[in-house]
C-alpha cells in the first residue's frame, strides 16, 4: 500500500488527525482570509499608486481570484503524485513570501504581480491541506472534518471585513499583508513539527505536463473573461477571445486526459452521478453566494449610508450562521440525511434572497426586520448545504485521488463564483438605474431562482442516485445510509 492513508496505518502514533485538521484548516483560512480581507483595503490602495487607471488596479483583486482558480485542480494532482506535506509546506512558504511583497510593494506592478503569485500559492496549499485533512481522517469522520474545515474557511468572511476595517484605519492598507507574516510563520514552524514526515504521495509519475498548463491556463482565461467581461464588454474582442481559448484548452486537457497515462485532469472521478450532481450543485450555490456577498456591503453602504465598521458588523452576522451550519451539517454521517439537509439548506438561502428582493429592503435602514432574519437565514442555508454537498463529493473520491479530486471541487466552486460575480455586474448594469434600490432587487430575484433550481432539481436528484463506496476504500469504514433511496454501500 503506497498511498497516505496506508502510510497513516502503519505509523499511527505519528498521526494526530485532530492537530492534522488543526493546522491545515488555519492555512486553509489564511488563504480564504486574503480573498475578503482585501476587499475592504481596496478603496485605499490607489491613493498610493495615483497614476495608476481603476481597470489596472482591479487586478489587485481579480488576480488572486484567477490564480486561486487556475491552480487548485493541477496542484491537487501534483500533492498526490508528489506528497500532499510537500505541496503543502512549499505552497505555504510562497504564500507567506508573496505577502511580505505585497506589504513592501514599491510600485503598483510588484503588487499585482505578488498577489498573482499569492493566488497561486494559495491554489497549492487549499487542495493539499484538505486533502490532508481527508487522507488522515476515518471515513466516518470525514464529514466532520470537511464541516469544522468549512466553518473555519467561513470564519475569514467574519473577522476579514471586521479585521480588515480595523487595520486600516489604524495602519494602513499595507497592514492587511503584514498580518499574514507572524500568522503564516506560525503555521510553517507547526506544520514542520506536527506533520508526519512518512505522509508521502503515492510515487506515481508527475501528471502530464501540457495537459496541466493547458488546464491551468484554460481555467484563468475562462475566470479573467468572467471576471474583466464587465469592464472591457461582453463583445469586446479579448473577452470573447480569452473565453473561446480557455474553454478550447480545457477541452484538450479533458481529451489528453482520457488516454494519458498520468492526467491533468482526474476524468475518473467524474463517472460517479454523486460526484457530479455534487459539483454542479456547488457551483450553482456558489454562483449566488459570491453575488450575495458582493451585493451586501454595496447595498449597506450605497443604500444605507453604514460606515466601514457598521457593514463589518452586520456581515459577520451571515458568517456566524454560515459557521454554524456549518458545524452542525459536520455531525451528519449519513448520505441520504445528507441531501435531505442540502436541499432544506438551499431552499433557506432561496428565502433569504427572497426577503433581499421584498419591500423590507428599501431605501430606508431595516436593519431588525430585513438584514438580521435575512443573514442568518441565508448563512445559515450556505452552512449546510455547502457543507454537505462537500462531504458527498468527498465521500466519492478514492483516497488516492483526495487532492486531485477535491481540488476539481474547489474549482468548481471558484469558477460558479465568478460567473456570479459576473452576473451580479451585468444585472445592475442593465438595470434601469444601475446601483438603485430595484437593480439589488432583480439581482437576488435571479440568486433567489438559482437556488430554487439547485434544491429543487439538482439536491433533489441525488436522492434518487445510489453512492458506492469509491474504488479504493474500505467500504466497511464508509457511513452507512438508512433509508432506501440510498442503500448500504
């Protein structure tokens, strides 16, 4: 037995899953962290670069997105041919390099440039941390697992507005990178020290080289069209031309990797119904989630006129719940309880758009009424369901293929993001009068009806499926279902 979790096995005095869970999630966080945390930072930043055009600044942002994007399903590959601890600690080592660049910055382009960098140290380290997480958890665990792990990744969109309101004010835009410095430092030392040396890869050759550049680069031409689609035009040429070559890239990839020895893309798991019907239902969620969350600050401050610190506040309300629910969708073990939750969740985000698109968001601040039920019902909802649609995906992947398989999760979920960042753009553009009370309205009108698609046909269509334990695992460790609709593995 060659793979991590049959190192684990042997070794299991060197093996704390607890620390292990510990330690990857806080990474884990920090990566997500830079993703809100900067967001806040932005309005600031151009005040330092003042020749600097909005469009080139944007970059400071839409290149981590794209990178993030670009990098998690090739780099879940490379940690388990390689070693999930190796990718891991260089991945780390990069992402806390390129934030110390970040703070020091001299011009607008060693800024974009290390947060490229940044992204893509953060693509490296998010799969070979859960995975990780995944090869040193029991199987009846690891729903658990990926629950604490969402809820802790949940946690940066809490504290990232809050912390980042609170460092500028006092030291500047620059701060929102020192801060990563003693953070990640930290966890390099720990994962150094706690990580068992003996959780090696399984020896197999590197993945295809072409296939992996043709995936990463197709991924960030999809996402920069996405992502730039509303500045440069949806007709411009280099929005249409980045799309078509991505798409067309991907594409090679799929094929080169249906008959290559060692693929970029791990076409495998895509055979399993629940694998599928799992990702497609995250993106969907995805896609209303990074509306709603662009959405909210816009509304509180473009509409209701809050400060900096009152938005923070009123955001960590939807990532409390989110946390929770998230924490609680960890304790469910079985598949078929599972989905049932996944759909109650999608239809309480369904809800918490409705009352965004209803009378009690107006132009007057309802902050009891409207913002408070509507946050934790809509936090909420994501908990559980993003949650457990992670824990089937999960649950389907071989352990072989954990970071190759949850880093096509993850991209997933980058991507669906994207395009909701994209649809959040056009809705508003489009809109009578762009930025008013009706545009919020129509945009989570539309979340409202997404959502209402993904519990109603997507969640519910995996009722009907029968998960298989996948090739690889010890199915007699697997959960167990109850109920009919998903029969004993």
């Amino acid at each position: 037995m060659s793979d991590e979790s049959a190192e684990c096995k042997r070794n299991p005095e060197e093996v704390n899953p607890a620390r292990v869970l510990a330690l990857c999630s806080g990474a884990s966080f920090m990566a997500f962290l830079d993703l809100s945390i900067i967001s806040i930072a932005f309005p600031d930043i151009p005040g330092d670069f003042p020749d600097t055009s909005l469009n080139t600044m944007t970059w400071v942002l839409s290149g981590y997105t794209i990178m993030l994007a670009a990098i998690l399903t090739p780099a879940g590959r490379v940690a388990d041919s390689v070693g999930r601890r190796t990718v891991f600690l260089w991945s780390l080592a990069a992402f806390t390099v390129a934030s110390l660049v970040c703070a020091v910055a001299p011009s607008v382009w060693w800024l974009i440039a290390a947060r490229f960098i940044q992204g893509a140290a953060a693509g490296g380290m998010i799969p070979a941390a859960l995975g990780l997480i995944l090869s040193t958890t029991p199987r009846e665990r690891i729903a658990r697992a990926v629950g604490t792990w969402s809820a802790v990744a949940g946690f940066s969109a809490v504290i990232g507005p809050a912390a980042g309101g609170l460092l500028l004010r006092a030291f500047g835009w620059r701060s929102v990178f020192y801060v990563n410095l003693p953070l990640c430092g930290a966890l390099l030392i720990a994962a150094l020290v706690m990580l068992p040396r003996q959780l090696r890869g399984t020896g197999d050759r590197l993945p295809d080289a072409v296939g992996s550049i043709a995936l990463a680069l197709g991924i960030a031409g999809v996402v920069s069209a996405l992502t730039e689609g509303d500045s440069w035009g949806w007709g411009d040429v280099r929005t249409i031309g980045l799309g078509v070559a991505g798409l067309a890239l991907i594409a090679v990839t799929v094929l080169r990797s249906r008959t290559h020895r060692a693929p970029a893309l791990e076409v495998t798991v895509w055979r399993s119904p629940v694998f599928k019907t799992a990702n497609l239902g995250l993106g969907m969620l995805n896609m209303t989630m990074f509306a709603w969350m662009l959405a909210a600050p816009l509304f509180a401050a473009g509409i209701w006129h809050w400060s900096v610190l009152e938005t923070a506040g009123a955001l960590s309300i939807g990532a409390v719940s989110s946390m929770i629910g998230s924490l609680s969708a960890g304790r469910l073990t079985r598949p078929a309880t599972q989905v049932k939750v996944t759909v109650l969740g999608a239809l309480f985000f369904a809800g918490s758009n409705g009352i965004w698109a209803s009378s009690l968001f107006g132009s007057t601040p309802n902050f009891w009424g409207g913002w408070l039920p509507a946050a934790m019902l809509g936090g909420g909802g994501l908990g559980l369901s993003i949650t457990c649609l992670s824990a089937l995906a999960a649950w389907t992947v071989p352990p072989l293929k954990f970071a190759g398989g949850l880093g096509m999760t993850l991209t997933v979920r980058q991507v669906g993001g994207a395009v909701g960042v994209a649809g959040f753009a056009s809705i508003t553009a489009s809109s009578a009068v762009p930025g008013s009370v009706s545009s919020f309205h129509h945009v989570y009108v539309v979340a409202m009806a997404v959502n209402l698609v993904c519990a109603l046909v997507v969640c519910t269509l995996l009722t009907a499926l029968r998960p298989s334990p996948p090739p690889g695992a010890d199915a007699a460790a697997a959960p167990v279902p109850h109920d009919r609709a998903t029969p004993t593995p």
